[in-house]
C-alpha cells in the first residue's frame, strides 16, 4: 500500500520530467513581412507579419506573444501584442499579423541617407502550451524596411491628411511694362511630417486659360529640417506674351485674373533629388489702370 502511495505521488513529477523532455520549445521561423500601412502627420503604422512554429507532435496553444520594435541604438519604438489564443496544428507554423503605431518625426530621424530605409530591431517573448505544460520563448531578428519609394512620393505630394500644405498667400504684379511684366506669388510652405529637405527649384509655367503666358522659378531655395514647421517662400514670373496679358487686364477692370502655374517641384531629401509635377491655381489683382500707370 505504502509503495502504491509512493508511485502515485511520484508519477506527476515523472510525467513532467518526461513531457518537459518531449515538450519542445517553440520557435519564431522568419519575420514574413513589413509592411507600411500609413505615413502620416503623427503616426506611422506598420503590418509586421510573423511566423511561428510548432515542432511537437500535438498542437499547440500559443497564448501570449509580445513584440518589441528596437532602434540600432536599442530604444524602444513601437510595441505590440498578441489578442487572442492562437491554435497551431502538430509540426506545423503560422503566420501571425501585428499593427504596430510609431511616432512619424521619430521615424524619420532613423532613414538611412544612403538607401532610404529604416533599420530595426523586432525582439519579442511569448509563451506556448500544450497539454498541462508550457514554455517560454523569446526571439530577436534585425530588419531593414525600405522607405525610398514611398518618401519619392510623399514629399513632394505637398499634401498631408488631405490638407494642401502649400498655400498661396498673395498674388500681384511686381512690374508692369508695355510688353514684359513681372508677377510674384507669395506662399507659405508647411512641414507636418519633420523631414529634413531642401526645396531647390520650381521651374513652372503660368497660363491664362488656355493661353501660356510666361515662366519661371522659385526666388531662393528653401531648407527645412525637423525643427521648421514651415517657411515663407516666393515665386517670380516673367509674362512676355503681351497680348493674351492686355486682353486679361482689359477683361479685369474691376476684377481678378485668374492663372495656373503648372511645373515640377526639385526636392533634395534623404540623399536623393526627387521631381515630381505640380500645379496650384491662384488669381492676381490687376486693372487697366495700373497698367495706364505703369506705361
């Protein structure tokens, strides 16, 4: 009887000693993806999807899976966590999907100059069980997320939230002469997203209706860096097609003209030089008086 007690007292610690040696720890196969779900003024989300592996021979409950997005320095970035139990098949893995919020000015401090990418750390720990037993695990694999194409078309898109963050303050005729004038555009240029980058040129042409009338460019470059939130900046236009500007003028007696400057932005930012098309329609006050004036 004493023996029988014995065994039966002994036999749980058997069989843990036994299923811990048959129990087999699980495993973080690959990091699957990145992706970037959204750039904007505050936030920046990505997608990190995640494998997971079962190598026993009976499924497995994983129950808690933490992740972790670390810079080259080690800071902690962006976190994120598992929900809900997750049941993975015998010798089997599965892909697991986390949304993970940065902060967007953080972020772009840590793009690479020389290739536009992000280089991080996901680290993580979770805790997998199978019958009455379980076990931790941790996991840390570096990754390098490439931002080149999607910076090639933010930046330059001078658009944040759907709000237009170039915007045009005043339009006037700087000089006005019998067969040339000068006309000016005066803007304020916005920086929600901290970048750093420089706005070298706006080569553009300004037409009236469907008439074009002159050219032009920016007046000095403008630089910015995370600290500027924004700049004051000017364009200067030189309207040499006399005719299609008298016939406006006479046409503005008490009244605008309206144009539409059309051109390409030149952005040097992140160690690449971006162009990319824009156009922005504006109208500036003039009448046939200030013309006979300035005759």
């Amino acid at each position: 009887m004493k023996r029988i007690l014995i065994i039966f007292l002994l036999f749980p610690m058997l069989l843990s000693m036994s299923s811990c040696k048959i129990f087999k720890r699980p495993t973080v196969e690959k990091i699957h993806d990145v992706k970037l779900l959204k750039l904007g003024v505050d936030n920046t989300e990505l997608e990190i999807t995640i494998s997971v592996n079962n190598p026993n021979s009976y499924q497995l409950k994983l129950d808690k899976l933490n992740i972790e997005l670390l810079s080259k320095e080690r800071e902690k970035i962006g976190a994120a966590a598992l929900q809900k139990t997750v049941v993975i098949p015998k010798r089997k893995s599965n892909a697991l999907t986390f949304k993970v919020t940065l902060d967007t000015r953080r972020t772009a401090k840590m793009v690479s100059l020389s290739n536009q990418s992000v280089y991080f750390y996901i680290s993580g720990t979770g805790h997998g069980k199978a019958l009455l037993f379980g076990k931790n695990f941790d996991f840390e694999q570096p990754y390098e997320l490439n931002l080149k194409k999607h910076l090639q078309e933010l930046i330059p898109r001078f658009d944040a939230g759907g709000e237009n963050i170039f915007k045009l303050k005043r339009s006037y005729v700087k000089e006005l002469g019998i067969t040339k004038a000068e006309m000016a555009v005066d803007f304020v240029l916005l920086n929600p997203y901290g970048f750093t980058f420089n706005l070298k040129g706006f080569p553009a042409e300004v037409w009236l209706g469907d008439t074009l009338v002159g050219s032009g460019n920016l007046a000095n470059q403008m630089g910015f860096t995370e600290n500027i939130h924004s700049k004051d900046g000017s364009m200067r236009f030189q309207v040499d097609n006399f005719k299609a500007l008298w016939s406006a003028i006479k046409g503005a007696v008490k009244g605008d003209i309206a144009y539409k400057v059309k051109g390409s932005v030149i952005i040097d930012a992140f160690g690449m030089e971006i162009r990319k098309p824009y156009e922005y329609s504006g109208s500036v006050p003039v009448s046939i008086s200030d013309w006979l004036l300035n005759k």
